[in-house]
C-alpha cells in the first residue's frame, strides 16, 4: 500500500457513512426479485448484476493508477502458450461445471431437508462484487472497504434482535465463518469476564504506583443492595459478579479514579487469558472456587462440546439441561443444576439457551429463564444468559416493525402466519439475554461464510481482545478482526450480508416476509404429514412435535382423533386464500408443527388398524425411507447429477433420537404415538426431518406443490415398508 493510499484511508470518517446505514435501507416491496427462483426465473438479473459487477472492477484496475503500465500485452495473448493455457482454463472450468451438476438441489421445492435453501439475489451479487477485490477483515488495512460493511451490519443485526444501539450500554456485533465458531467466542468471552474481576483486584494490589487510587472503588453485587470493596471481596464473591458490573470496571478506574487508560494494561498479567487456567486457579482460586459450570440443553448443538473442550472447562464442565416433550429445556431442571453449583461453588460461566434446536427447531423458554437468573441473582449468584439463536435469529425480523414501511403486494402471494404464542414471547425478550449467535447463511439466505455474534453490552468484545501492532498502522477505523476468534475472513461475506439487509431488510418487510411465509408453508406440510395416516391403512405417521390437543389434553384419543379431522379438512384440504379466510383454521395453524420450519416425525407400518409393535423394524423402516430421499455422496458421482431416475423423488433428512439427549419421558411419548415397544432408557428412534424455507411452494403458477410432496412420501414409505418386509432390512 502507498503511502498516499493510507493517508486518504486514515483520513475517512471513523463512523459509517450515510449511504451505507442499514437502519435507512428502505429495501423493496417484491419478494419475487429476491431469489434466483426454483427454474432460474431471475437468470436476467442475476447475470446483468454479475457483469455490472465485473466490469465495474475491471474499470477500477484500470483506473486506479491509468498511467502504470500493462503486462499481458496483445503480443503475449497471439503466442501459443498463452492461448494453450486459455483452452485448459476453459476445458477444466466445463469439467468443474459438470461435476457441479451433482450438488444437492437446495432451490427445489423437492428439497425439505437441512436448513438450507436458496440464496438472495443481493447476497450472491454482493458476495462477487466484493470477491473479485479480496478484502480481508482481519484488519481494516486490508479491508477499508468491507470492514465498515461489516460494522454496520454487526449493528443491523444487534437492531433485529432488538439490542438498542442508542443505548447505555451500547451493543456490538460481527460476522464470523459460522455458528461453531461464534459461540466458541462467545463462550471465550464469558469465561474471561467471570474470572476478570480477580485480576483487576490483584493489579490493584500489585501495581499501586499505577493504579493505587483505585483501591477503594467500590462493586455493586447481583442482589443489587450491597456495594462492598472490590478488594474486600473473597474469589466466590468476585466470580459472582453481574455482567454489566464486570464491563464497567476499566471505564470507572479511568474516569472516576483518574487511572491512566494505558495503564489498564498491567491488569492483563493477571488475567486468566495470560496465566492459564492451572497458574490462575493455584494463585486465586484454590480451595474457594469450583470447576467452571456451563448450563445448556441437553439437545445442544456439537459445538458447545468442542468450544467447552477448546477452552480448557472440559466437555464434563457442561452441565445438560432436561428437555420436555417438545423437545425444550425444562425449567425445573435449571433450578436445580443451580441449586447443585451453588451449593458446590461452580461458578457458571454462563446460561446457554437455545433458540431453534438444529433437530427440530424447538425453542427454549428464555422469559423463564431470566426469571430465574432474577431469582438466583437475589442469592448474589450471576452469570451471562447466551442464546445460541444460529438457527433461529432471523425469526426476530417477525418481531420488528418496518421504518419506513414499504409498499407493493405480490400478484400471487403466499400467506404468512406469526410465530406461535409461546415463540413470540421468547422473542419479545431476547433483547436481555447478554449475547447472541446469529447466522445469516441459514435463515439469512447469504452465502457461507457468514455466521454472526452480537453482545448486549458492547465492551464484551474486549474480553476476548488481542492486538498485533501490524493490524491498525495508524487508521481511524480499528477494525473487526481483533475482537474474535479467526485471523483472515473474507470481507466479502460482509458484502453479501449488507447488500441482503439493504435490499431485503431485516424487519417484517423484509426477511420477516420471507420466514413468515416459509413459517406458513412449513405448518402446511406439517398438517399434510401429521393426516397421512387418515387416508392410508397400511402405515401410521408419528410426530415428534406434539398437536395443540396434545398439550392440553394429552390422554384423550377422541380429541386427538378430532383435531387430526380439522386439520385434514379446514387445513389440507383447502386452498391458501380459503384457508387465509378461515379465521378458526388460521388460529390452529399458528400453533402447528414446530418452534420454527424444522417438523420432526416418524412412520410405522400397520395392519387391520394394528401398529407394528417391534422398534427394531420400525427404525429400518424410517431408514430405508430416509436412503430413499436423500442425495448420497455414492450416487453424486464425480461425472455430475445422477441420471433422472436415480434422483430422489423428493429430498428429507434422517436422524436418530437418542434418549441420552432426550430423556425417558420423551422416548416413551414417541413409542406410544408409534406403537411400539422398546426400552425409553436405552432404546433410540430413527425418524425423518423436513426443514421448509420455501416461502413460494404452496403458491406456484401450478397451485400447491405440497399435495405432491404428501403423495411423494406416501409412495416412498410404502416402498420402504415393503422392501423391509421382504428383505430384512
């Protein structure tokens, strides 16, 4: 870099400029010009918007210093070795595209599987304009460009999920590669914060020269009435301390005992981040404090074992919450894994709650949860509540109203429905849990790389803060790269999000429209799913998410009966604008299926209105249906697509309920919609997951393609129930 390119980038403003502000994208009315489309519809655009991009980096090569001169002149491009080189550029680039044609068809109304689907028009556009100049957003000299992108839409997503960035204190966010590795720094940060306020004491202490005036200042503990000396407290009591107590600290020895900001530093020697777990336990810790505790859902994902075992707490240092029947985190159960930590002095690092459950995106009850971190507060007990949202965050674009509003209606759209009541008040309070993982490749429809964390309170990111003197050089903006976990990332990433959020805007306008409608489609297939068993003697389906009469009612068969005909004739049966009419069908619908898009169920066969009663070809009836349906790396050959009539008739996913995660009362739940016998306690269940993020399947120029689906996977689970019997397996 010049030195006259550096000097115009220190000169830029340090905030984001106007025209980049998310908060002002007005964004547009039609959700037709948002995707590509299930038959490539918007090519036109995409391929106009592709080339706008091309040619206007080109121009930029070209005119950024117009007076250097060329290298692959006219005469290198006649000579033979150039143009040999252009014919293997072109012949392997065909080869690559045909072997591309093997890839999961993630666009097809056909794919209800994983939660995947297709990507926005902006987020693709953005993605390659931004590419093509490879910014790099470990730093802002590497990304002047993309690194303020990336600002601003660490600040639009703290603004979905409803932080308040003019608040006190203000909140922050950033993207990362993925949700793995957003709640490994988040977990890293509420490590570092718990154990923090010992090392602040002990630089006091040790540094009075320095720091000395600070020895009287004073901390308000969790109960919110005592307000002891920090130095006077004992290390139970320092552990204990509330989140925003914690983050105040440095900013009150600076402005209200006159310490130096430089000298903050000396507080680092002390940190458990600078000792390392065995030398900070041996010298502040030993005999008063337990191990470090971490509270998340039994059901988690897999990257709270890897972040617990990275970090030094230990896969044992997590402590599983019990799910109920609908597969979420059990209150009863929170209380009591405190109870045992407080009695054993396990600090909790912090509370995981999970807010669509990558298995069946169940919803965990955060209002109660902060109740209970009320409760435990009042005990001087405290700890951060992280939402581990990766899958779920976007949801919260249902919750917020569009300002301005926006204006235009679809000739022919998809009806949206809300969130059910219990979902909606876990959002409605996500605005207090101390952190967030968000990934906008899953619900945000972006390209990968693009996970996200967004913190309450801002100067949580300095809890996890590395600097090298190579990274700033100087510039006014000091970048995103320092404050997380992963050295170089692609600033294109930032592009595809910002570009989306400016097109697409994360309100009910926007990506609200969007899972409102995938949320209404999802229920749909739901209700055709849980009513198959109506019209087809030979199998009966099992849902792992339960009917509203279940909930209400859970050992009444005539009601349940009662309910599966509604659903079949006022939800099934009928088309979108007729269902969008019946304000009875409508209210049901809300209430259907799960927490989020993710429907969970299982199928068995029957014979003379009697269910299979043996597990064991129960599972291997669910296996064959899920090998039926899926895409396998075998059958995507390195020649491309498979021949048409190898394809899957339609893409669903297969796992296994384990009861480890689970829990007896869940398993047996499960075994008596299906009828089996088994062990609840040993015994798992295969069974099939459909994840629709289609917001346009049941309204196509062909109607709804959800009848197809339903005869689709009545054919493949007849299939499945016959080559079981004949064959075994």
């Amino acid at each position: 870099m010049t030195n006259e390119f550096s000097r115009k980038q220190s000169e830029s403003p340090s905030r984001v400029a106007p025209e980049l502000d998310l908060a002002k994208a007005r964004g547009t009315p039609s959700l037709a010009a948002w995707f590509l489309g299930p038959m490539a519809e918007n090519q036109q655009v995409l391929t106009e918007l592709i080339n706008d991009a091309l040619n206007k980096h080109c121009e930029d090569r070209k005119n950024f210093y117009p007076n250097d001169p060329e290298y692959v002149s006219d005469e290198i491009k006649e000579s033979q070795a150039y143009q040999d080189s252009v014919e293997v550029l072109r012949s392997e680039h065909t080869k690559l595209l045909k072997r591309l044609e093997g890839s999961v068809p993630f666009f097809s109304y056909r794919y209800q599987a994983h939660m995947l689907w297709d990507h926005t028009l902006p987020s693709i556009a953005g993605y390659f304009a931004a590419m093509l100049y490879n910014q790099n957003n470990v730093a802002a000299e590497a990304s002047p460009v993309t690194t303020r992108l990336e600002e601003e839409v660490g600040l639009d997503l703290c603004r979905m999920l409803g932080y308040d960035e003019a608040g006190t204190p203000a909140p922050w966010g950033h993207l990362t590669c993925d949700g793995t590795v957003a709640n490994l720094e988040a977990l890293w940060s509420a490590r570092n914060l718990m154990y923090y306020p010992l090392a602040v004491a002990e630089a006091i202490r040790r540094h009075q020269d320095a720091l000395g005036t600070a020895r009287d200042i004073t901390v308000r503990l969790a109960n919110g009435q005592d307000e002891p000396r920090l130095l006077d407290l004992d290390a139970w009591e320092s552990v204990n301390l509330p989140v925003d107590e914690v983050l105040g600290l440095p900013n009150r020895m600076v402005k209200k005992c006159h310490i130096q900001p430089d000298d903050l530093r000396l507080i680092n020697e002390f940190t458990l981040q600078y000792l390392g777990y065995e030398a900070f336990q041996r010298r502040f810790l030993d005999g008063q404090v337990g191990d470090p505790a971490v509270l998340v859902t039994a059901t988690m994902h897999y990257s709270w074992p890897k972040a617990a075992s990275i970090l030094g707490i230990g896969q044992g240092g997590l402590i599983p919450i019990d799910v109920d029947l609908d597969a979420r985190a059990t209150e009863g159960c929170v209380r009591a894994k405190l109870d045992s930590c407080m009695q054993d002095r396990r600090p909790v690092v912090c509370h995981v709650a999970v807010l669509g459950s990558t298995e069946q995106s169940a919803i965990d009850p955060l209002e109660r949860m902060l109740v209970v971190r009320e409760e435990f507060h009042r005990r001087n007990v405290s700890y951060p509540i992280h939402v581990d949202a990766a899958w779920g965050g976007y949801f919260a674009a249902m919750r917020r109203k569009p300002s301005p509003p926006s204006d235009g209606q679809l000739p022919r759209e998809t009806p949206a429905v809300e969130m059910s009541r219990y979902a909606n008040r876990q959002y409605d309070c996500l605005n207090r849990a101390d952190s967030i993982t968000i990934d906008p490749h899953k619900a945000g429809f972006v390209p990968y790389p693009a996970g996200g964390l967004c913190y309450r309170n801002g100067a949580q990111k300095k809890m996890v803060l590395f600097s090298a003197p190579y990274i700033d050089q100087g510039s006014s903006t000091v970048g995103v790269g320092k404050y997380g976990v992963e050295g170089s990332k692609p600033g294109a990433a930032a592009a595809s999000v910002y570009l989306s959020h400016r097109v697409i805007t994360a309100d009910q306008n926007g990506y609200g429209k969007i899972l409102g409608q995938a949320l209404f489609n999802s229920k749909r297939l739901y209700a055709a799913v849980v009513t198959m068993g109506l019209d087809n003697p030979d199998f009966l389906v099992a849902p792992c998410q339960r009917l509203p009469v279940e909930r209400t009612s859970p050992d009444d068969e005539e009601a349940l009966k009662g309910q599966l005909r509604f659903i079949k004739e006022r939800i099934v049966d009928r088309s979108n604008n007729d269902l969008k009419a019946d304000t009875e069908a409508m209210g049901l619908l809300a209430e259907l299926g799960s927490d989020q898009l993710i429907i969970a169920y299982a199928f068995n066969s029957r014979s003379d209105d009697m269910p299979n009663p043996n597990l064991t070809t129960t599972n291997l009836i669910n296996r064959r249906i899920a090998r039926k349906l899926a895409i396998l790396p075998e059958i995507a050959v390195a020649e491309g697509m498979p021949k048409t009539e190898q394809r899957p008739t339609m893409i669903v996913s297969g796992s296994q309920l384990d009861p480890s995660l689970y829990g007896q009362d869940y398993m047996r739940f499960l075994m008596k919609r299906l009828g089996v016998r088994g062990d609840p306690t040993k015994d798992s269940i295969d069974y099939l997951l459909s994840c629709t993020m289609d917001p346009w399947m049941t309204s196509t120029v062909d109607g709804n393609f959800i009848d197809n689906l339903r005869e689709l996977l009545a054919e493949a689970v007849r299939e499945a129930i016959l080559h079981v019997a004949r064959e075994g397996f």
